[in-house]
C-alpha cells in the first residue's frame, strides 16, 4: 500500500493579521513580503521587525515563513536589496522566494544559508527548467501556473528539486513573469510588483466587446486528490492582497482536503462550503485541464473580485449611497469598481448610514451610504471583497533573539572544539572527551545540530550550526549535555569581550568588496553588430551585413541565429531537442535562448545568447548567465535608458537592446475569444495574434516599439511582426523611469 505524504499547506500573508490567522486555520507555513522588493508591493506587505518577530514565533510553533523576494533588480537596486536581505540572514526565513537571475547569484554566493526558492515568476514549466534551477543552487521552484494537471505529473515524477503548485485564488492570464501588459500601458511593472492590471479592464474590436484577459479563479477542489498523489512538497493559496477572513477561510478548508483520508462528496462539499464564506471570482479548474483553459476567460462579467453589492447612486465629497443588494456589515471590505474595469478604490467600511440613520449594518434593499475620502466613480459597481471577522486569536509575539552561528568538530585524537562563527574574532572552545566506536548509533551531524543547540536564553539562540566527525563515534546523551551546558555558558561569558557585528554585516561586506572590485567597462563607440529576426512573410532584411535570425520552427539556409521558444511544455521537448539537432546539422551554431529551460539542451558547444524571455536587469544576473554558457545577454525591455547604461557598463558580458519590434506584452495557453485588433476605453491600439508553434495567445501592441541606440550594446531589430516603415511607434519605458 503507498503512502501518500502530505503535502505542506502555504498560505498569503499581506500583513500580520493574515499570518496568524493562517496560522490557527492550519497552514503549516506562510509567505510574506517587506515594503520593498516582492511581487505585491502594492499591498500592505511587513515592517522588518514585525516579520523578524513573526519568523521567531513561527519556528518556535513549528511552522515556516517564506521571505518573498520576487521581483527584477535594477543595478542601483542591488546594495539595497543585498542589505535588506542581510538584515534576516540572521533570521532564518525559511527560504526566499527569487525570481532575478542577478539577485539568485548574490544570495548563492554571499548569503548561502538562505534556501532559495525560484517563484512561479521565474516560469519554470518543464523538467530541463528544473535541472537548471538545481544547477544554480534553488531548492524548491513554484511551477508554472499554465500547467496541466498531466504535465505536472510528468515533471513530478522526475524532478530533482522539491516542486510547489498553486492550488486557490485569482490568476494571471499571462505566462509568469512575461506579462509586459501592465507596464506597456503605464509604466507599472508587474515583474516588479506594481501590476495595475490591465487584463481585468474592458476591451472593444469588430467581433464585440468584453473582458477578453480576465480569468476565473482557480479552485483545485475537484483537482485535489489527484494533486495530492503527486510529489509535490507543497500546495499554495494566492491571495497577498486579500483580508484575514479570506485567508481563515481558505486555509481551512482546504486542510480539511489535504488532511482527509479520502476525498469523498462530503469532505469536497465542506470545504466548498467554507470557499464560499470569501468573496471572489467565479472559479474554475484554471490551467490543470484543456477543458478549462477554453473556459477561463470570463469575458462577459466585469474582471473584479467579489460579491456585487450595488451600483453607485449618489456620489458626496465625504461617501457615497447605493442600495444594498445584500448584508454589508461595518468592518466589511468593498471595492468601487468602474464600469471600464479600471482598478476602483478599496476601503473598510468605518462609518455608514442606512435609510439616513447611523448603523451597523444594512440588509438587502436597505438605502446604505458608506463615508470615505477617496474618489468613487458614479455608477461605479459595488463589491464585498472582506468580511468583517474577529482579529486572530491574541497572543504576544516574541523579541527576536540574535543569532550565533557554530561550527563543532569531534575528533578521536583533539576531543571535542567548538566555535561561534559570526563574532569578531570567534570566540572558541574545547575539552578532551572520550570517544567510543558505534556498534549501532552513531552520532550524526544532524543528531548533533539538534543536542547542541542553545537552550533557554532570552536574549540569544542558536543559528547556522555544522558539525563534522572524523569517524562513527558513540556519545551518551548525557555526555552531549554537558559538552553543549560547557560549550555555551562559555559564548555568553565571553560575549562582552567580543563585538557581535549586525546581521548578516559580515556577508553584506564581501558582497559590497565584490561589487567595488567589478571594473566599470567604457562603452564602445566603434560598430556592434545588428541582428535582425525574420519571419517567412518579413518584406525586407535591412542591413546586409547584419545577423539573419529566424524561428527554429521556421527558418531558410540563409538564417545564422535559431530562436528558440520562450514556453515548451514537456511533451513537445524531445520535438524541440530533435529540431536542434537538425539545425546543428545544417551547419547552425548560434542559438537564441528564450527561456532557462533551454540551456539544458545543450553541452556547450554551441554560441548561446539570451532573448526577452530571460530577463537581464543587472550585471549579475548576466555573470550567472554566463555559467550557464551564455555568450551575450539580451537587456530586459521593461529598463529605462539609465539603468540600461549602468547595465551595459557593468556587465561581463555583451549586451544587446531590443531597438525595433513588436514584443509579445502578453502570452497565454487560456483560449481567448477574439483576434485580431482590438482597442481599449482609451483609444490604445493591440492585435492578438495566435502562436501555433508554441500553442499560445499573444497580445501585441499596435505601436512599434522603436528606441535610439545606446552606446556601447548591440541592435536587436525584430521583424517578426513588424516593418521598418512602421509610423505608430513607441519607446516603451526608455525615457520614463520603470517603476
């Protein structure tokens, strides 16, 4: 008989509140971002202190928090984001979420007790994509949300790496971490958590109008048992931006699923129930089936999240009326929704009056005028997205304690030496000791980790310990007693005389050597080659003495470059590996890679370069690159002029711009229900084109994107969808600063 072992249930926590609400509904870990740096920055997100302490608390309960680092870096942003993570290194979250190449580098090589975690952003979706998230030291990757359910369980029997899946909550209509949509229309990024979302607005073209990127949401009930029979470490409800009733609720009713012995009709049916207590989207299987991909796009209903609850009659400087199209209770959480589908303010409802009258709460068909300062849009649609709920259970957070890290060695010959590892200078220990061989038990390393941990101290605990052994040794318990009692009272008797450096200082200083021995390179003024990318229907080349490159699935003798495809799901890979082939073959040796996976179909012999699909923000994202065999790097499209600069007078390698083209702003396997051209309420201009090759739904802009040349990087002119006589043109971010 198998048995099946359960999966870890990780929840969302925006605040908090949210955590510890997790917490006492039964997830066994939470992930939490600071106000800087993580994919919801526009949420409520934690002060470092509060999450300091609530990792000390969680650990103390045996549960987990997850730092969430999953956002692209600028070269200016590094130091920071470097101190920032020094200031928990002491901590130990129990991973970090990353999804910068740049940042993946820095944590491997400067913090490396931290484990790493590659987040869905990161877009990793077939089994080659997970041998290279090994291969640069990630324990865990967050697959890609536009799997199925049969994909998954391909990748899951295989992986080398630990994989978490999402099981609840809303969904991108595009790819993770190729969604250019939101900062095309705005210059909000959504690759660096500042999605105004664009996919959930109102769009019109000749076949009518509609929602035509607005997904349900995803609920894995009817999925779920499947799942569980997978090995899959971990099951993830979405939802940063949501209230702690959402997340109470949700974690508890799908441990009601992850925990149950069977998953019958009645255990579905309750935890259903308990999903229907928050309010949300309709919901789906999201991508786990192709029957539901084709059913995603809720097109006819309005994109928001919640309970509709009326449309806005009266509109005052200090509030707005409608009539209540169901309970609303004070402490309630509503959204003023436009009916363009633009983002509507959020608020707690604090103060309101019913049929004129100060009240608590308004019940169906009820005159309700809710007070807030913010500016509510007439007819405006009015949704319940929080309930009011009691604060989570109170309880007093704990000082977190500073950590001292040591390192222990037991030796026949020296006895037993000990060493605190994070002060200045160590502070060291040793005594002779009697050493038997094991017949049966031998101590361990991670036996010994657990016995000599600090015990009992207020103000200080045990962090990172090793320990090594020279042989297979037996030791009494109550000899390792008294080995870590003597070993410890002599670090605190001794910690006046050292100096205990801020954590992670140590690290923090040799990344901040690292970076001021980097040479800053001199742009170069002389000639960089251009590439041009064709397609079989592009009308003219350009410059002759410029680099042909084509699609690997379509290309002529005279292409110099294959691109490869920034999405390949597991069952095409062998076709892929086999056109490679084919290409090598024919004399081809320079490849274009669009995605991490790619690189794993290759042994190094061949000229790789990076495409848009892998983004390069900084210069150490483009020397991680160059392990993996990268021979020049493709600048991420979202970067303004500035901080292109710093990149390209930092980098190892060469750095291209993507000067001319159309880029794909947004990519999806969900079926979407026009093509062709189509307009937003502003008047702004797209297409929707159909990838074939890749089995994908691609949304262009009607702008070409068109940028002057930057010193010192080469020209990457992308003819694919595009002509050099193009007149509507763009420059994207280039001259706007990326937020």
């Amino acid at each position: 008989m198998n048995t099946i072992k359960t999966p870890e249930l990780l929840a969302p926590a925006g605040n908090l509140r949210c955590a510890l609400a997790a917490f006492d509904a039964g997830a066994d870990a939470v992930y939490a971002g600071l106000g800087k740096f993580n994919a919801r920055e526009r949420g409520e997100n934690f002060e470092s202190e509060e999450l300091l302490a609530l990792i000390e608390y969680a650990h103390a309960h045996g549960k987990k928090v997850y730092l969430a680092f999953n956002t692209l870096l600028k070269e200016s942003e590094l130091e920071e984001a470097a101190a920032m993570l020094g200031s928990f290194y002491d901590a130990f979250p129990d991973a970090v979420l990353v999804q910068d190449l740049g940042l993946a580098k820095i944590i491997r090589d400067y913090f490396p007790e931290l484990t790493m975690h590659a987040s869905t952003q990161m877009g990793i979706h077939n089994l080659e994509g997970l041998e290279i998230a090994a291969k640069l030291g990630f324990k865990r990757a967050v697959l890609e949300r536009q799997l199925t359910l049969d994909e998954i369980r391909l990748i899951a029997a295989k992986s080398p790496i630990e994989l978490e899946v999402f099981i609840h909550g809303a969904l991108c209509c595009s790819l993770s971490g190729e969604c250019l949509f939101s900062s095309w229309s705005g210059g909000c990024s959504g690759n660096r958590g500042k999605c105004k979302q664009p996919c959930r607005r109102r769009y019109f073209s000749k076949q009518g109008n509609g929602f035509f990127f607005s997904t349900a949401d995803l609920c894995a009930t009817g999925v779920i048992s499947e799942l569980r029979k997978l090995n899959i470490a971990s099951f993830k409800i979405e939802g940063r931006l949501r209230q702690a009733d959402y997340v109470f609720n949700t974690v508890s009713a799908y441990r009601k699923l992850v925990d149950a012995p069977e998953i019958d009709r009645k255990v579905t049916g309750e935890a259903r129930n308990l999903l229907a207590e928050s309010c949300g989207r309709k919901w789906s299987d999201g991508f786990y089936s192709d029957s539901s991909m084709r059913e995603l796009i809720q097109y006819k209903a309005l994109g928001a999240s919640g309970a509709p609850c009326g449309r806005v009659e009266d509109v005052a400087d200090n509030g707005f009326g409608f009539i209540a199209a169901r309970r609303i209770h004070l402490g309630d959480r509503v959204r003023v929704q436009p009916a363009s589908g633009d983002e509507g303010p959020s608020l707690t409802i604090t103060k309101m009056f019913v049929n004129n009258a100060p009240a608590t709460v308004a019940s169906r068909g009820d005159r309700c005028f809710i007070c807030c300062d913010k500016p509510v849009e007439f007819k405006g649609l009015v949704y319940k997205i929080g309930r009011a709920a009691p604060d989570p259970k109170l309880r007093r957070l704990p000082v977190p304690r500073r950590k001292l890290n040591a390192s222990f060695h037991f030796s026949s010959n020296g006895g037993f030496s000990g060493k605190v590892t994070n002060t200045v200078p160590p502070i060291e220990f040793s005594c002779p000791i009697e050493l038997r061989p094991a017949l049966n038990q031998a101590l361990t390393p991670g036996m010994l980790g657990a016995e000599l941990a600090l015990r009992g101290d207020d103000a200080y605990a045990s962090g990172a310990l090793s320990c090594m052994l020279d042989g297979n040794y037996f030791l009494p318990l109550s000899e390792l007693k008294k080995l870590r009692n003597k070993f410890w009272d002599h670090v605190l008797s001794s910690l006046g005389t050292v100096e205990l450096p801020p954590p992670g200082a140590l690290n923090l200083a040799a990344f901040r050597a690292a970076v001021a021995s980097r040479p800053v390179i001199e742009p170069d003024e002389g000639y960089r080659r251009e590439t041009v990318a064709v397609s079989p229907s592009s009308a003219t080349f350009g410059n002759p003495k410029a680099r042909m490159a084509s699609s690997i699935f379509s290309y002529t003798k005279h292409a110099e470059e294959l691109i490869l495809p920034d999405f390949c799901p597991p069952e095409k890979i062998e076709r892929l590996r086999r056109l490679i082939a084919e290409a090598v073959a024919s004399g081809v040796r320079r490849f274009r890679v669009c995605g991490l996976y790619a690189f794993a179909l290759f042994n190094g012999d061949r000229e790789l370069v990076t495409g848009y699909g892998i983004p390069v923000c900084n210069s150490w994202a483009a020397e991680l690159l160059r392990e993996l065999g990268a021979g020049q790097v493709m600048a991420h499209v979202e970067l303004e002029k500035a901080a292109l600069e710093q990149l390209v007078s930092r980098s190892p390698l060469p750095v291209e711009i993507y000067r001319f083209g159309r880029i794909p702003l947004l990519s999806t396997r969900a079926a979407l229900p026009v093509d062709g051209e189509i307009r937003d309420a502003h008047g702004a201009g797209f297409m929707i084109l159909r990838d074939g090759a890749c089995g994908l739904f691609r949304l262009y802009s009607s702008k070409v994107m068109s940028v002057p040349r930057l010193r010192g990087a080469s020209d990457f002119y992308d003819l694919t969808n595009a002509h050099w006589g193009a007149k509507d043109t763009g420059d994207f971010n280039f001259y706007t600063e990326l937020t």
